[in-house]
DNA sequence: TTTGAATTGTGAAAATAATCACAATGTGAA
DNA sequence: TTCACATTGTGATTATTTTCACAATTCAAA
C-alpha cells in the first residue's frame, strides 16, 4: 500500500463530503476548479489528490461525481460497515452520539458506555448505554477496533489503556489529555481548546 | 511577523498546556526528550520548534518550565484576554460552554446565542444566552474577532456571512459545512466526523 | 472537418518540513 | 582541575508537499 499523506486524507475525506452532497442535488459532473471552491483547497491540488487515488476525469466533462464519490469512498476504503463505540456519555457523548449517526451510513456508533449508574442502561439518540465495567467485554465479543473517548480528562488514559489492551487501535481523543499509547495505536486528537487557541493565534497575532 | 507553519503552532499550543500542567506539578525543569514524550512528537522537533519561538534552554537543565511556558504564550500572542461568543446552543454548545471556560483564562466565552426562545435568557455553564438576532449588534459593540458556531448545518452559511460582515475574522466550525468567506476570515474546521473517517482509514486501510 | 475554449493530468521546480549529526555547553564526580 | 556524560542548538541534508506550467484531451460550433 503506498503510503499517502495525511494532509491528503484530510482533504479526500472533504471532497467525498461535498460530493456526497452534490449526489444528493442530482448534481452529475464537476470539475475540479467547482471542487476546489467547494472545498478551499486549490484546485491544482484537488487534481494531484484525484491522480493519488487514481481516478481520471475528462478535460471536457470534469469529473462524474457518483464515480468519483465511490472511488474516493474504495480508496478510503471506508468498509462496508464500521461498528464504534463511544465511551462517556455526557454533553459531548451526546452531541456526538446525535450528529454521528445521521452523518455517514457506513460509519456507525453502536453501543456507549458510562460510570454513572443514572445513564446506564438508558438510550441515547437510538444508542444504548452500558456500564463502562463491561466496555472489554464488549470490544473483545464484537470484535470493536475504532472507540471515541468522551470522560473526563483525568479518567482518559485509564480507559484508554484499558480498550488499547481489549483490542482497539484506533480512538478519537475528545479530552485534553495526550494519551500514551503503543505506536501502533492511532489517535486522532480534537481537543476542542487547541482549535479556539488556532483561531486567536491566527486572527490577533498573523 | 516571521511566517510560522500551521503544523508549529499546532504543536506549540501542545507543548504549553502540557508545561500549564507540569507547572502546576511544581516541575521546574524538562528536557525536550521529556516534552517530547508527553506531546508525542519527537525531541528534535521540539528543539527545532523552541528555536523558532526563541527560547533558549541549558544542555544542563533543559528548559525552565515557567520561562518556556511564559514565552509560548508570548509569541502566540494570547492577549491579555481574548472575548469569544458562541452561536447555537445545542447539546455540542453546551458541551463546549462547560468545557472551554475552565482550561484557558485567557480566552473567554462571555455569551451566546440561539434562536430558539425556550434557551434565550437562560444561563448555560454561567454564559448568558442571547436571541440571534441581537448577534449583529452585540458582535459591534463589543468588538468580537472570534466565533463558534455549533448551529445546524443548514444555517450555519447564513450566520457566518452575518457575523463576519459585522466584524468577525476568525471561526471556529463545528458544523460539517464548509463555509464561504473572504480570505482574510480564518476558520478552523472541526468536523468530527472528519476525525472519526481518518481513524477508520488509518486503522482499516493501513 | 477544422477551430477554439475549457479542462485535465503530470513532469519539473519551488517551497516547506522533518531529520540527522555533531560541535558547543554546562555539570558533577574523581 | 580534568574527564565523562547528557543535553542543547543548528547547519546541512533529506524527504515531502505544493505549485507551476503546459501538452494532451474532448467537445461544441462554425
């Protein structure tokens, strides 16, 4: 497998967003200059992407976009189904739980768990919560690789440890805290806070 | 202002909360291999990393932790106080409302906004909740530079270009919409969905 | 059929970022 | 004082990413 950037992957996953929504508007062709608006990344760049995942357009018609929605969707190679658990079911649990699963078919968050015996066994946005004791369990019967972390940061690497240790590989780290994890484990870190600070670096000091 | 790379002020914002925490260990000194650690990015980046913010350490004792804390946050030029609003006040804003007010005291949610009556006037985390409609003014007199929007995606293009026209420069996104702004509006995306594809990728594709 | 306009795909160049390797520095022990 | 050690700071190198520039392609219209 040729190793592609991660700057790339960033920018494939947008690309099969919008094209995602120009599907949905009946929209059949698009050329890389529209996909480059849509998107704000430069449209030379959009093409050295397609040429990544190998897919061809033509000069006159662009790009079909149901073509190059699955292509994107087969070289992201986004399974048929990937099952994720989510673990800490508090505000953010929730927003997440609610905007997840009406995002991507494909990607689906399909149990929680929690320490706080007032949300465990309840249903959230169509998820049913667990208590977090049984979360090894549970990943190691169903086989689960992708979890989100919600807790609060001082609970973070414990769980973490714990899931890695289970079986998961893959996590997306909503706390502030860094995990420390094998090498082979890969996070994805959103902390929240880090983005604001982006934000004010770039609008008061660049 | 010399041009600093995204990815360095990404990390420097990492390195500062992780010296926010050791400083308030009482550790005095670190070692780049030790940042580097606690990152999760290698020592010789950090160096490389210090030597742009012009911080100087000792082969001896690495680097003052209080000095090196004190500088990040000078050259990221976190002013003195920094007055962000947040606009739609859902279960993500909520999140964000309890969340960002206690890990940076130098940047502040100080209201926000919703269009909903049943929020307007009630008190979320102990941030104010105005009608969206007053956004415009509010965002003039108060001179706000910084959003966040955490409205539904179909209305988040109508309120950016809003707040934008009233004096706004810098967005954080939380919405999956890609928005439409002059390019001197910095935004940061945070579609976390887009966090949870790439983990997928990296862990299922390899 | 030929021309023109728009767009793709890509080699090459430029810009940027990360890594290496090591001299310089300071410390503590002998 | 001298030596050994660990660490910093940085020039040089390597690798990666982005941009440029233009030939090749396709289609529609004359």
């Amino acid at each position: 497998m040729k190793s592609i950037a991660e700057n790339t992957i960033n920018r494939l996953i947008v690309y099969k967003k919008e094209l995602g929504r120009l599907l949905k508007d009946s929209v059949s062709n698009v050329y890389s200059h529209k996909l480059a608006q849509l998107s704000g990344f430069p449209s030379h760049l959009v093409r050295r992407d397609l040429m990544n995942v190998g897919y061809y357009g033509s000069p006159a018609h662009g790009y079909k976009v149901n073509e190059l929605e699955k292509c994107i969707s087969d070289f992201l190679c986004t399974p048929d189904y990937v099952r994720v658990i989510l673990i800490g079911v508090g505000n953010l649990g929730r927003a997440i739980l609610d905007y997840c699963n009406q995002q991507n078919p494909k990607i689906s968050i399909i149990a929680a768990f929690d320490s706080d015996k007032n949300k465990v066994n309840k249903i959230y946005h169509g998820i049913y919560t667990f208590h977090i004791g049984s979360v090894q369990n549970y990943i190691k019967e169903n086989d689960i690789k992708v979890a989100i972390i919600t807790v609060p940061g001082s609970e973070a690497q414990k769980i973490a440890s714990e899931i890695v240790e289970s079986g998961v590989n893959g996590i997306v780290n909503f706390t502030p805290v860094r995990l420390q994890l094998p090498d082979d484990v890969y996070i994805e870190n959103l902390d929240m806070m880090l983005g604001l600070e982006k934000v004010v670096y770039f609008v008061d000091g660049g």
